[in-house]
C-alpha cells in the first residue's frame, strides 16, 4: 500500500485496502495488488497487477528496508524460562 501511496498522488488513483481479501482495489473495484498466505511454510506470494506492477517493482525493496529500520529488529522469536512457567509439585 505504501508503494500505492505514492503512485497514487501522482497519477490521481484510488484505491482501498480489501483487508478480508488481503487485497488493494481500484475504487472502480479492479485488483491492484493481491497476497496469497501460506500459513504452513510461512510463505507469501505477492500478484501485481500489470498496470502498476513497474511502479511497485522499483519501490518494493526500499521499502521493506525502510519498514525494518522503522521497526528496530527482524523478530522477537521466542524467549527461554520467564513468564509462562508453571510451580510443579
């Protein structure tokens, strides 16, 4: 959506996000960016539509690097002993 952001102001697009999709949509109701979700290999796969697929394609890299400085760490992961435990007998 961020790399939407842009193109959008520049080129008068609107667009909204179609959360229970996982979508962005023109407002005339066409897709503009679509993820797919595999939750057992922990993989996405990104489609882009071709009438903004350039656009995306240059922006794409910056900013997820900006998103992971923005964000200070790559993960959490989990953490060893603390909260959680139980008192055992």
């Amino acid at each position: 959506m961020d790399c939407l952001s842009d193109l959008a102001s520049s080129q008068n697009i609107e667009f909204c996000p179609s959360w229970q999709e996982n979508a962005v949509k023109a407002r005339n109701g066409d897709y503009l960016v679509w993820c797919h979700f595999n939750y057992t290999d922990a993989t996405c796969q990104v489609f882009v539509d071709t009438s903004v697929y350039s656009h995306i394609q240059a922006q794409m890299n910056s900013k997820i690097e900006a998103l992971y400085a923005s964000s200070g760490s790559k993960g959490k992961g989990k953490s060893k002993g603390g909260m959680g435990r139980g008192k055992g007998v």
